[in-house]
C-alpha cells in the first residue's frame, strides 16, 4: 500500500468502503492471522525454553551399580544423573523364571535393564518422571532377544 493511499484511508469512513470508493479492507484470512512483535518474542522465547528443556531432559548419565539376587528375582540397580547434576536411584527386577522360560542369559540382564531404563527415561517429562522400580516381563525380553540374537537359518 502506498503512504499516500494509507494517508487517503486515514479520514475515510466505514461507509467509503462499503459504497466502493476503496477497495475493501483486507481480512485476517487474506493476510493472516495478525500478530504483534511481542507475541513474536514470546514465540521464540517459548522455542527457546523448550530445547533448552529438552536438551536438559537428554543428557543424562547412567550408571550400573551392580544387582542383587533374591529368592525369586535379579533387581539391577542404576544410578541416574541429569544435566542439573542431580541423582537419582533406579532398580529394574527381572523375575528369575524368565531366565529360565525364555532364552535370556544371565549375563543378558545389565543390558536389558540398561535399555528398558533408557526407554523409561526418554519418555519422561518434567509432569511424569519415570518410576524408581521397574519390572521386566516376558513381552520386552522377547523384543530384546529379537533386536539382540540372530535366528538361525535352517
């Protein structure tokens, strides 16, 4: 829009553009919606906190602590630290009749409890932490089994 026509529309009436001597005003779906600069640096305010949070959210340490072997299962403990240097302790139990049922070894169990954590822990979020003991059923050791070892060709 050129500054004289604006400056020509400055004086005019609602009734100037109904009876056709401008053309008719544009509507927010011709231009779109109408925003402001401070709802812009909200905008990119609110981006900002949000992959600062999640970067946060990701980088977390994990540490093996060692297990200790129950009556009727394996519980492996892990250490978590996050970004903000706090820990937090996390046991995974595996019920030891799955190491007998299925084909899972014994020296499989730090690693399907190091994954099923990390799992945990991705899914996370600042409303919903994840549990401090969780178990392990048949349904992930098969899916671990099926990432892990090769079937055999017949």
């Amino acid at each position: 829009m050129a500054a004289t026509d604006h400056a020509d529309r400055a004086g005019s009436k609602e009734s100037d553009f109904l009876w056709g001597r401008f053309p008719s005003p544009p509507t927010p779906s011709q231009e779109g919606p109408i925003v402001t600069r401070a709802q812009i640096t909200f905008q990119k305010r609110q981006k900002e906190l949000a992959r600062k949070e999640k970067r946060q959210w990701m980088s977390v340490q994990m540490q093996y602590e060692g297990l200790v072997v129950a009556q009727t299962s394996r519980d492996y403990n892990f250490l978590v630290i996050d970004a903000l240097q706090e820990s937090r302790q996390f046991t995974v139990k595996v019920p030891l009749g799955l190491f007998r049922s299925t084909s899972l070894q014994y020296q499989d169990g730090p690693s399907i409890c190091f994954e099923i954590l990390q799992k945990e822990l991705g899914s996370e979020t600042q409303e919903s932490l994840a549990k401090s003991r969780l178990n392990i059923g048949e349904q992930d050791i098969r899916e671990y089994i099926e990432r892990h070892y090769q079937r055999k060709r017949s």
